[in-house]
C-alpha cells in the first residue's frame, strides 16, 4: 500500500486494461554444420554476404552448409544463427608477439593460414602500433607471397588498460579472424613482418553425429589466461538450443553417409523444447518413390524431397543439393508477407535450377499420403519450380499441416513470455480476470489477422480461468490453471470445383 505521511499531492500510476502480449519471431533460423573458417558459438548473420565474411564461401567437400544458407537467403528469409562444428581433438591455431598473445577465432587448420604483422602507427605515435591480419585461403599458396584474400587492418593500436585504442578490446571487438589478449605486464609489440599462425588442425575426420551434436561446455581453456574463454562456450546443436530465437532448425549435412541419425536429433531437439520447427531431408539418389519414407512420426518436423539443382558461382557449375535451406527461407519468407498461419508451399523455390528428379502427380499421389511434401516441376506450364506440399511427418490428423503446427507453436511462446508478470501474483479472482484479458486480447489480435477461423470471436477462440479449471487442490498448491481453445485455419490442400452442364428447358 502507499504511504501518506505528509500533506501535499499525490500522483500515482495505476495500470487499466489488459498487458499486451508481443507476438514472438517465427522466421528465424537455426544453422549447423561445418564451415571453411569461423567462431563456433552460434552468430547471428543477416545476409549471405555477412556469413561469408564470417564463415567463408561454399566447399561441397566439407559442408552443405554454405550452399543451405545461401538458399536460405535467396528464398527470404533475413537472419539466421549459425553454429560451426569441427571434429573431435580439434585445435586452435597460436602466435605469440612478445606479451600479446593470439589465436584464431575458432578451431581447424584454416587458422595457420593466417598471418600478422606489426608496423609502425600512421599517426607515428611511438608507443601505438598497427596490426595486419592477412587470410591465404589456399593452403598450397607460397609463404614468401603476402597476398591474401582477406586483409584486417587495426591502426593506431595501444598497449594501455583501459585506452579506448588498446589492442586488445579494438581487434576482439571488430576481427572476423582472429582473438588476442594480452599478459600481465602489456607493452607494445616490436615491428615485424608477416608471421603465420601455428598449431591449429581440424580434428578427427570424418565427422560423426556426436561433432554436430556438440556441447555446453567452454571450447578451449587456455594455461595463459584461465580466467577467459576466448573462443566462447558451447557448439554445435547444444549451442543452438539455447539460442530462444530460433524458430526453425536446419542441419544441412543429415543427408551425408553417417550422418543419417542427425535428423532424430534435430527432431528431438524440437520435440523437447516446442519452441521450433525441424526442416528435414532425404539421402540423395532416391529415384525409386516406393523406397522414400518418413521414420518418424512428429509434428514438429516436414520432410521434403528430391534435391534440388542450384548454380554454384565459385566453381561455375550446377550442383545437386539438399532441399533444407531453400525450404527454410519460403517459411521466412511466407512468415513475413503472408503470416505464420499461411502454409509454406505453392511457392516458388528461388534459385533453384532443376530437380533431382521430376516428381509427377502419380508420383505424389503415393508420397503426400506418407507426409512427404514434394517440390514440383512446372515451368511447362510457366509456374516455376515450386514447393508443392504442406504436410508434417505427424499421423494424426489434428496435426497434418506446417501451418497448424507453427501457429500453435507461435501463439505457445507469445503467451508464455508474455505473461511471466503473472508468476507469484495472487491466486484469485483478480489475477484470474487479469490473465483472462490479457489472453484475450492477443487472440482477438491473431483472429483479426486472419490467422484463426471464425466469423466472430466466440466461433475463434475462447479462454477461461476461473473456479471451473482449478480445484481448491490446485490453488491450495500455487497453481493458476487457465484454459484456451483455438480454431487454427487449415490449407485449402484439395480444390476441387464441381461442375455440371447446364441445359436450356423447353418451354411448357
């Protein structure tokens, strides 16, 4: 209660009508898998030309996952977070220039292509220095040739704890390549020539599922500095777990051999935290249709089939790819223009070139059933290639469509993060009415949208939290139980038009 001790006004806030709950993001991805060079903890890229920057350009030897991004962007979507993955014994390339130690900004041998050099600073200051930071993405490139593909340029660096210039918090703050720290006693480094990176390699190869499944724990720890992480904590699809925005999860490489047993996990990852959605895909070479089928049973996952052929700008040529990534950028895509609520199919898959193989209807007509969502060849008839199914790997029929899965999904997380206000109010009437009107409210917004069927409110939705969902037992315990319904709108899969020919009676 307010105090009033001394006469005078009061002015008071008091809060009146129901708290908006904010809709959560549906159209951000989750990326795994290995790439060219990197950090490992998930990054949050925004363009494909910012994982290149980060992550380097496509190599089908290591990855598809360069090739998912890339199709994840070119269909629409616009951020992802990426997670790089390295094998087992890994380790990170070093280079010590007199107390400022550096190492690469993720694991793998890409890390002793890196060199640094030390000059003088431009402003001619004596105790500030300027550092290169040089990137050979050939391995067989002369070591006598500095030139590189990527040149990082700090200037004007300085020695001094707690400069706005020193070394230490500029080149960390701003590399894409490398992370330095300096020892007890920090001074400038003497000038020296280029100087290449050492001791960095990339592990056990080939990866297996346990590389791509990854950990929680801190990536290196560093006899220098044991206080630090330096190239963070977590990988792989430990990592992403705990990264709460991502809507959708992807790992390009599932289709590789051994690798199979990825999309249990990606699955499993979904089905745990019902916060996101699996994009799955099957092995290359699957021209028999009777040999194509799901495994699992989940409605928190859709499998899409056959690979796709794109155009591959850095070896110029065409390749096969999985479907995954593109398919990923139409949900973004029809998240953003259309709603979480619009199945993500009769759109057209953007840079793809061809398919694997042409799926006919006969063909689908076998596949659909089994939840199995085909992207379709119709530029006879000038309509593109286009994804031509909507369906969840789920066999219950409540759950069959994308759509209905991700706007439970959606409307789920918008109403827990927005009513954590509720946690330890009072547990009665007022509280109740409280939650019954804030719910309310959002879901009138979401039927509004278009997103819930029904001609009026009543037909849409309804919530309730009264004494007809808790029993004595439940408040007695501290447990507010509220009760809602929802009428998700479902795609119109099957259009059929019924027609008949209309004959002119006689006159009588």
């Amino acid at each position: 209660m307010p105090e009033y001790l001394s006469p005078g006004v009061y002015v008071e806030e008091i809060a009146t009508g129901p708290r908006p709950i904010e809709g959560v993001g549906t159209s951000t991805a989750g990326f795994v898998g290995p790439a060219e060079r990197g950090p490992e903890p998930p990054q949050l890229i925004a363009s494909w030309l910012e994982y290149q920057r980060r992550y380097g350009g496509h190599d089908p030897n290591r990855s598809y996952l360069s090739y998912a991004i890339q199709g994840f962007f070119d269909n629409g979507g616009v951020r992802c977070f990426v997670s790089r993955v390295v094998g087992t014994g890994a380790q990170v390339a070093t280079l010590v220039i007199g107390e400022l130690t550096i190492w690469a900004i993720g694991r793998g041998a890409w890390g002793n292509l890196v060199e640094i050099s030390i000059e003088p600073a431009k402003n001619k200051a004596a105790d500030q220095f300027r550092v290169l930071i040089g990137y050979k993405r050939d391995p067989n490139a002369n070591p006598a040739d500095n030139v590189f593909e990527i040149i990082e340029d700090f200037d004007n660096l300085s020695a001094t704890v707690g400069a706005s210039n020193n070394a230490e918090i500029v080149i960390n703050s701003g590399s894409n390549l490398v992370r330095v720290a300096w020892s007890n006693n920090p001074a400038r480094p003497a000038d020296a020539g280029y100087a290449p990176m050492a001791g960095g390699n990339d592990g056990a190869q080939p990866l297996v599922p346990a590389d791509y499944i990854g950990t929680y724990n801190a990536i290196i720890q560093t006899p220098q500095f044991p206080e630090t992480e330096p190239l963070g904590r977590s990988n792989g699809l430990r990592a992403i777990e705990m990264v709460d925005e991502v809507a959708i999860l992807v790992v390009p490489d599932e289709v590789r051999n051994g690798l199979e047993t990825l999309s249990d996990n990606v699955i499993n990852q979904c089905e745990s935290l019902k916060d996101r959605f699996g994009v799955v895909s099957g092995v290359q070479g699957q021209s028999n249709v009777t040999n194509v089928g799901v495994t699992n049973d989940t409605s928190y996952a859709a499998y899409y089939y056959p690979w796709i052929r794109i155009y591959d700008a850095a070896f110029n040529t065409t390749r096969l790819v999985p479907p995954s990534g593109h398919i990923a950028g139409i949900m973004a895509r029809t998240d953003i223009t259309r709603g979480v609520h619009k199945a993500p199919a009769n759109e057209v898959v953007r840079s793809a070139r061809n398919l694997e193989f042409p799926v006919t209807a006969a063909m689908q007509d076998i596949l659909n059933p089994q939840g199995i969502n085909c992207i379709r060849d119709f530029r006879s008839d000038g309509r593109g290639i286009r994804l031509w199914g909507a369906r969840t790997m789920s066999s219950d029929g409540m759950w069959k469509y994308v759509n209905v899965r991700r706007l439970f999904i959606f409307v789920e997380e918008s109403i827990i993060e927005g009513t954590q206000w509720v946690v330890f109010e009072p547990n009665d009437y007022g509280t109740w009415g409280d939650v019954t009107r804030t719910i309310t409210s959002f879901l009138n917004g979401v039927w509004r949208s278009g997103a819930l069927l029904g001609r009026t409110q009543q037909e849409a939705f309804f919530v309730r939290c009264d004494r007809t969902t808790m029993t004595q037992d439940d408040i007695d315990n501290g447990r507010l139980i509220c009760y809602i319904g929802i009428a998700p709108v479902k795609p119109a899969e099957f259009v059929i038009f019924r027609i008949s020919q209309k004959t002119a009676e006689a006159d009588a």
